[in-house]
C-alpha cells in the first residue's frame, strides 16, 4: 500500500483554517452578552439596570455594564469596544454626537419632555424676599438666570456643577455663563454626587445655592426646587435622552435582543418611581426588578 503525504500546500492551508477558527473564536463568544457604557447619573445608572434585568430575566442574555465617562464612552461607540449607551441627552450633547457622527447609530429617545438648567432652591427665594423687604423695602425674587449676576455674594460667587466633560458644563463655559455675564462667578465641576451633597447642605443650613440640574430626578421629589428662566433660550427648551449603539450592532444580536433596545421608551413619571427607590437605598439591580414587576405591560410592550 502506497504511503500518503500531505504536501506543503495542503499543511499550509490547514494551518490558515485553523487560525481563522481560533480569530474567530473571540468574536462569536463576544455576541452572547450586550456591552452597555453609562454615565454615574442616577437617570442613567436606573435605565442601565432596567436594560439588565429586561434582558437577563426575560430573554435570558448577559450584559455587562461600565461606568464611563461622557467622552471616553463616544469614544468606546465609535471604536466597538461598547454597544450600547442608553443616556445621550440631546441637545446638551451635541458637540460630542456631531464629532462622532456617522460613527454609531441613533434608535430614537427612549425619554422625552426631559429638562436641563439652573435650579435654585425655593427656599433661597422665599429668604431673599424677606431679606430685601427689611433692607430695601422691595420684594425681589430670583426667578431667571439673567438675575444671578447681580447677588454673586449671596450666592458665595459659585455654581456647582458636575463632571468637566459634560455637556451641560460646556454649555455653561461656552455659551451661557457669557451671555448672561456671570463671569464674576466660579463653575465648580464635580459629580451628581458631589453637587446634591452641596445642594443638601445648603437647604439644611438655608444658604442660598444654585446648581446644574436636570429632571427627571428624585432631588425634585425631596426638595422643593425650582428652574431659572432661561429667556436667552441658551439650554434649548425641552430635552430628550436617546439610546446610541455602535455601528453594525443590529447585525450581531438576536432580534430579540435588539428589539429592546430599539423600542425601549419610558416617560419622566415612569422613571420616577425607580429613582426614587434607588435613592432610598438597595441595589439598582434588584430595584430595576421590582420596578419590572410594577409595570409589566410596559416591559412586555418592548418587546413585542
């Protein structure tokens, strides 16, 4: 019987399947799980886990969820290394959603009538009138922005804002705080954390204070607050947040799966109740179960 050997070819185009098989390997284990990136807002960080539990305990499909930074999750969008943000708040975004454009996908908002701005407590006010009626006899209240300028010392010349890279605090250095003069007033950056840590102490101790604030959040739940005017329109009247997914993810998920993601839409009153339950404490994921629980016609309306 004649002895068969493999010729050189023939080993080398074995050697070529094998490591497209191994190059492979990678990428199919990667599309049995959803990468989501959220930014640590407490909006935010509610709508990840709501995401996670849908999939987990529904469809059965793994997330992993990362805590990221403004930019660096455009970033993770636009290179594939995330799939998902479920927080692109428009229009305060806008100049990180144009600089990635084309580089990731828009399903929509999945939350509208959101709002952005100046909020100061109403506390402050109801002080300031009292305090102008004994010393000048005029009642002023602080209704809009354009007013800060003149008590930048009753207000210890800061607003306290959030993280550096946000696009509410571009807005603020780039166009507001230069078209309503507040330049003799410090942007203090920080966190939501920080800034409702500011915002608790003030009330609690009746300092006036003016922060960057956004509803829907559990801080108007809690305290009685209030919008500056913005007539300038500098913050763009009503907001909306959107869920962004890289380039080509549709093509990689179960439909299912996608599905979600495209149909998920809640409103400022549905998302409310969970805030709040996170705020009280516990772990976002169990809550974002319980919250599942509650409004099971609306998670079964995503998924259809």
């Amino acid at each position: 019987m004649a002895r068969r050997y493999s010729s050189p070819h023939h080993i080398s185009c074995l050697i070529l399947a094998l490591l497209f098989c191994l190059a492979a390997a990678p990428a199919q284990a990667q599309s049995q799980s959803l990468k989501i990136a959220y930014e640590d807002w407490s909006s935010e960080i509610a709508a990840a886990y709501v995401i996670k539990a849908v999939l987990k305990e529904r469809l059965k499909y793994q997330v992993t969820l990362t805590r990221m930074g403004l930019t660096e999750t455009y970033e993770a969008l636009a290179d594939g290394s995330q799939d998902a943000m479920i927080g692109a708040w428009l229009p305060s975004q806008k100049p990180y959603y144009e600089r990635f454009q084309g580089q990731f996908e828009d399903l929509g908002p999945n939350l509208e009538n959101a709002r952005l701005g100046l909020v100061v407590p109403n506390i402050a006010t109801k002080r300031q009138l009292a305090e102008n009626a004994m010393s000048t006899g005029h009642n002023i209240t602080i209704d809009s922005i354009g007013q800060l300028k003149d008590h930048v010392d009753a207000f210890e010349g800061r607003i306290i804002g959030i993280e550096t890279d946000s696009g509410m605090m571009r807005t603020m250095r780039d166009r507001l705080i230069p078209a309503y003069g507040l330049e003799a007033f410090e942007l203090i950056p920080g966190t939501e954390v920080s800034m409702l840590a500011e915002l608790a102490n003030a009330i609690k101790h009746n300092r006036w204070i003016v922060v960057l604030g956004w509803e829907p959040s559990w801080k108007f739940t809690r305290w009685s607050l209030k919008f500056l005017d913005d007539p300038k329109g500098i913050w763009g009247g009503p907001a909306s947040i959107h869920t962004i997914t890289r380039n080509g993810l549709k093509a990689d998920l179960p439909p299912a799966v996608f599905k979600l993601l495209d149909q998920f839409y809640w409103t400022p009153d549905q998302l409310g109740s969970l805030l709040l339950w996170n705020e009280m404490g516990g772990d976002p994921y169990s809550n974002a179960r319980r919250w599942m629980r509650a409004h099971k016609d609306l998670v079964d309306a995503w998924l259809k």
